[in-house]
C-alpha cells in the first residue's frame, strides 16, 4: 500500500514555529498580527496574508519572504514529534508499505523537518506546493504521487489533519483518513467527506490496517 503522510497537524506539532514566524513577518511590515494564528496552519501563505494586507501583492510578497527568512533560520526547528505516531511508521516502513509526504509546505521547508525526524528516512518521497502557489495543491500532489510509485488509487491512503488532505483524497479516489489531534476539527474533516477518523495513533493503526 502506497501510505501519504501530511506533515503538519500529522506528524509534528509545528505551531510554534509557524506561528513565530507569521508573527516576524507582520512585524516587519508593521501591521499587528490576528490573535489566534492556528486557522493559518494548512492554507497557502499568500492566501492568509492577503485580507490582512489589503490584497497588495508586493506586501503580500514581503511578508511571504520575511516567514520564509525566519523559517529557514529558525522556524523549521521549532516542533514536537506527536507521540506514537513514529511507531506507526516504523511499523508501516516494517511491514514494506510505501511512505511518502504530501504536505502543504514548499519542499525546502518540508525536507529539513523531515530529515530531522526519527523516522524521516521512512519517507521515499516529500511532495509540496510551489514557492508561489496560492492554493492547496494536494489533488494535483496525490495525483503525482500516484504516478511516481506505480500506484492505483485504491492501494492508496491519504493521512492528514485538515480539510485539505481529504479534499485532494477523494479528487484522486483514494482513501482519506482524518485525524483528530492535529489542526482541524471533527465537522471540518467529515464535512470533507472523511470516511474514517482516528482519535490517536494507535486507532490510525488500526484504520490502517482495516
């Protein structure tokens, strides 16, 4: 089975270096950040930025570059591995499933986290947006995904915290599977269409293994 990891919300708490560095980036443009930053934690950055920036695409582009400034130095190291999900890919990567990362984050940010992990090397593959990309693009990642291992979309599986993960699922027809400790909440993923839910690493096992 071809198993696609989010990142974010899935793997590892990422919100204080995230939020850091929304916070550097308003700060350098002068603009006082929003209060609760966990909404801006899976959508696109120019997406976010924009109502807070009056939709000026040269501040948009500023405040982008000053996240990812931050993000390169310091903002990438900021996170902690949710406890037990290593030992569910160990055990995937044991049993010779095929593991690869989708992921919202362009792959420059993606790839230092991952190699990071534990577990990273599990991970034949980590799939991201490009750098200007102003939407999620998990449909068209999967979908790439599904072509590099060979995969048909029913020995497939899509793992991940938000809507974004499910939505780009069910455009491939593969199996979406929401989890419950990450960013989103219950009604976004099964308004999603997310058939199944895992409230802990250990029931993710189990779905899988379903």
């Amino acid at each position: 089975m071809l198993c696609l990891f989010d990142l974010d919300g899935t793997l590892v708490d990422s919100e204080p270096g995230i939020t850091a560095c929304i916070r550097y980036a308003f700060d350098r443009l002068g603009v006082a950040a929003p209060v609760n930053l966990k909404p801006w934690i899976g959508p696109p950055l120019r997406h976010s930025f924009a109502p807070y920036l009056d939709g000026d695409g040269a501040r948009i582009e500023a405040a982008v570059a000053a996240y990812h400034e931050r993000f390169a130095n310091a903002g990438w190291r900021e996170y902690a591995i949710y406890a037990g999900i290593g030992k569910v890919i160990e055990s995937l990567h044991a049993a010779g499933h095929r593991l690869a990362i989708v992921t919202g984050k362009p792959v420059e940010h993606a790839t230092p986290i991952v190699r990071s992990l534990p577990f990273g090397a599990a991970f034949g593959r980590i799939y991201g947006p490009l750098p200007t990309a102003t939407r999620s693009e998990k449909a068209t990642m999967i979908a790439r995904a599904l072509d590099d291992f060979a995969s048909t979309a029913r020995n497939a599986v899509m793992v991940g915290d938000r809507h974004f993960d499910i939505d780009g699922a069910l455009a491939n027809r593969v199996r979406g599977i929401g989890v419950l400790w990450g960013f989103g909440s219950r009604d976004e993923l099964v308004n999603a269409g997310a058939k199944t839910l895992a409230a802990t690493p250990a029931e993710l096992m189990a779905a899988l293994a379903a």
